[in-house]
C-alpha cells in the first residue's frame, strides 16, 4: 500500500501541477510517555509537496495529495525545569539526588502522505468551487527519546529508545477556494477528520502493537497568480499557471491507548498496564508556497 500510494503521488506531481511548501510552527506531545502528564511543546519545521485540487479531465470529480517531511527541535519534558529549580534552592539541603528526577528529552521526525478523491457540488471555474470527498493516508513518524541521569541507579531505569509508528486513516474531507479580487487573489481552505489504526514498536521494552484513534486537518490560505490565460485545443484546455500560497495549517492526532516504554529491562504486563495513557500530538504551521499547474 505504501509504494502504490506513494507512486501515484509521484506521478501526479510530474503530469499535472506540483506545489512546494515550507512551514514552520509548533508542536506538541502529551499523554503516553512516563511522568509527561502535560502537553510539552518545541518548534517545528516542514517541507511539503501539495496538490489541493484538481479537476479529472474536465468533470466536477476532484483528486488532490500532499507529502509532507516533518523534523521537530528537542521536546524537553517539564522535569528540566523542576530538576534547575530544586537544584538551585535545596543543593545545600539535601542531596540532590533526593531532589533532582532524571529528565526524558524527545524529538519527532517523519512522513505524511495523503489522497482526496471528491466530487465538487459547485464548481464554477478552478478558483471557485466547493467539494466535498474522502481522504486517505498513511502517516510514518518516529519519536527518539533520550534520557539525563542525574545517579548512578537512573541508568539502570531510564535508556534511550525509539517509538516508530505506521498510522492509516480514512475519512470525510471537505475542500473550497473563493475568489477574492478578480482571477488574481483567491482564499482557499481544507478540512478533514479521519478515523486512524497505527501499529506502534518501541525499541526499548520490545513492545508491537496496534491502537485506534482520530485525525483532524484544517488548513486555510491565500492563493495568487500573477498571470492567468485558458488554451483551447478542442476535446480539453490547458490552464497554465505559476502561483504561490500563503497559509496556516492544524493538524492533531490523537490515539486511545499506547504505552511508549523506557526502560530496558523486562517487565511484566502488570507492570506496563499502568501505564497504558491516551497520548495525542498537534501542530500549528504558518507555512508559504510556491507551484504550478496546467
């Protein structure tokens, strides 16, 4: 599924239109990982190949994708801040390995690939229209965690460990674009929820398994063309343009149940089941484009 998803991508960004797409924001983690039982966020930056809308031949069917690559910053989990705090007030009254809780770093790097298939119910040219379809995915992210020992017994509980996921989802989405002043400015939008199956391996407690969860998208942005002129060559015409967006874009998942381990020796499924969190992960991304289509 992942190489046929992907060729289809591939060839549609080299026959029709292609669209290029740096972002940078923030993103955030909660749930799932021991002792993380607030939201911690770091920046984000992305880079993506987008294809919003496209009209099949010259019908009001719709296809669209988008591929994105994602590299987050360290996700520093709250206890850095309690463990400087504690150590600069009650060093010199208890020993700080009393007052100091060994610290958990994390960092989220992966791929995001989509498909839209849809039908626009108003379709007046390719700068207005309203349709509404289904989308269909596969999000392959990974989480490196490390961990900050501060005695000797920490390295014999915490160790580095890598969360890989392989998430599909599959839902309703819906997709418009308005013009604004003449055929030059337009605004356009996405949105879409999805149900998600992501089969989650951690590295360190040699864990596999399967969890379901949600996805939700909403993406709004500025579309301009400097230049726009139609083609006629009878059974189709050509639309070629160069333009470029301006936009803003949430993303959040959220998984019912997960363990994500860290620690290296065995343990029991009495142990881990207290364990078992919702863990859920957004982004907030400003991003700018620059494309083309025919």
């Amino acid at each position: 599924m992942k190489k046929i998803l992907l060729s289809l991508l591939a060839v549609s960004a080299l026959t029709s239109a292609s669209e290029f797409q740096y972002g940078s924001g923030t993103l955030g983690m909660e749930g799932g990982f021991l002792g993380l039982t607030q939201s911690i966020d770091t920046d984000v930056t992305t880079y993506s190949l987008v294809e919003r809308h496209s009209n099949l031949f010259s019908s009001d069917f719709f296809y669209g994708y988008d591929v994105t690559w994602y590299d987050s910053k360290t996700l520093e989990q709250l206890q850095h801040s309690y463990n400087d705090t504690t150590g600069a007030t009650n060093s010199s009254f208890l020993p700080s390995s009393l007052v100091q809780i060994p610290s958990l770093d994390h960092r989220l790097t992966g791929i995001d690939a989509n498909i839209r298939v849809g039908y626009d119910i108003f379709h007046k040219d390719d700068s207005n229209f309203l349709g509404f379809g289904f989308l269909l995915g596969i999000s392959l992210p990974w989480i490196d965690s490390s961990s900050s020992s501060y005695s000797d017994s920490d390295s014999d509980y915490l160790s580095d460990s890598k969360t890989e996921f392989t998430t599909y989802k599959i839902g309703p989405t819906l997709n418009f674009q308005k013009t604004l002043i003449s055929d030059k400015l337009s605004i356009y939008g996405v949105g879409s929820f999805a149900f998600q199956t992501a089969s989650i391996k951690n590295s360190s407690v040699k864990s596999d398994f399967t969890v379901n969860g949600t996805f939700q998208e909403y993406n709004i942005g500025l579309y301009y063309t400097p230049f726009t002129k139609n083609y006629n060559l009878g059974w189709f015409t050509l639309s070629p343009r160069i333009y470029a967006t301006l936009g803003y874009k949430y993303t959040k998942w959220d998984l019912d149940e997960m363990i994500i381990g860290i620690s290296d020796t065995e343990v029991s499924s009495s142990i881990l089941n207290p364990l078992k969190t919702k863990f859920s992960t957004d982004s907030s991304i400003g991003y700018v484009g620059l494309g083309y289509s025919f």
